[in-house]
C-alpha cells in the first residue's frame, strides 16, 4: 500500500479544509484538488488565475527575506473561503477553508505535516532536482478525488 500523498494528508486534517493543491511555478495544481461534494467557488480560468496571484504574492514578499526572515505562510481571509499559501520548493501549498474556522489549528496541522515531509525528504536524500520520476511529472496535472475535471 503507498503512502498517502501529502494533499491526501492535509485534506484529512480538519473537516472544514476544501481544497488542498500544489501548485507549481506556472499557476498550474500539479497535485491535490477539492474535497469530494466540494462544489468550486471559481471557474478553471478564475482559479488558476487566483493561484498565480498567490504565488506570485508569496514570491515577492519572500523578497524581504533578508530583513524579515523567511516567509512560512500568507493568508486570505475572505468573506466566503479562506486561504493559506504556503512556500513550497519553487512553488505554493494552497489550502482553503470554510470561514469561521480556526485558521490557527488548521495552520499549525498543516506546518507539522510539512516538517515531517521536509524531515522524511532529507532522511531519504530525495529531491525534485535529482528525483527523475518526480521531474518526469512535473507540470503534469493530478488530482486527488475532486469531483470534477480539472482541480
């Protein structure tokens, strides 16, 4: 039996996450996708728009990092959904929620889950540099249960 990928972990974390994706340096969701029943707020153009504004966002205040350390996450509070990017090799980890949710405990789950991802990557001395499967799918588009085409 695989391992459970790491959308597949943090989706699972707290019943009221929606989406969970990695999204790559082109705006594309390469991995993950909404919870099964989760119907999207956006259409494919709109979403993929708003992911490219998240990584682009999160890469220019990485900027400062200099002066302010580095980024470990960014969020979105909007009236119908809630976002958390987070840095993610040369890309982004979105996760949205539903409002009114403890963003803390859900940001704390999903910076535990990536430690341990980040720990077991090293132990094992993979990365996507010198991983040819990994290279192999990059900007190839996957998709957790999503309930539609495209994530």
């Amino acid at each position: 039996m695989r391992e459970p990928s790491l959308c597949d972990r943090i989706i699972k974390l707290d019943r009221s996450i929606r989406f969970v994706g990695i999204v790559n340096n082109r705006g594309e969701v390469i991995e993950g996708g909404f919870k099964q029943g989760v119907e999207p707020m956006l259409n494919e153009t709109d979403e993929q728009q708003m992911y490219i504004h998240s990584l682009s966002n999160l890469t220019m205040l990485q900027s400062y990092k200099d002066r302010l350390g580095m980024v470990r996450y960014n969020l979105t509070e909007h009236e119908k959904v809630i976002l958390l990017t987070f840095p993610l090799g040369d890309g982004i980890l979105c996760v949205s929620a539903l409002p009114k949710v403890n963003m803390n405990k859900i940001r704390d789950k999903v910076m535990k889950v990536l430690k341990s991802k980040s720990r077991s990557s090293a132990s094992r001395g993979s990365t996507s540099s010198n991983n040819p499967t990994r290279k192999k799918q990059e900007g190839i588009k996957q998709k957790i249960q999503c309930g539609r085409d495209s994530c």
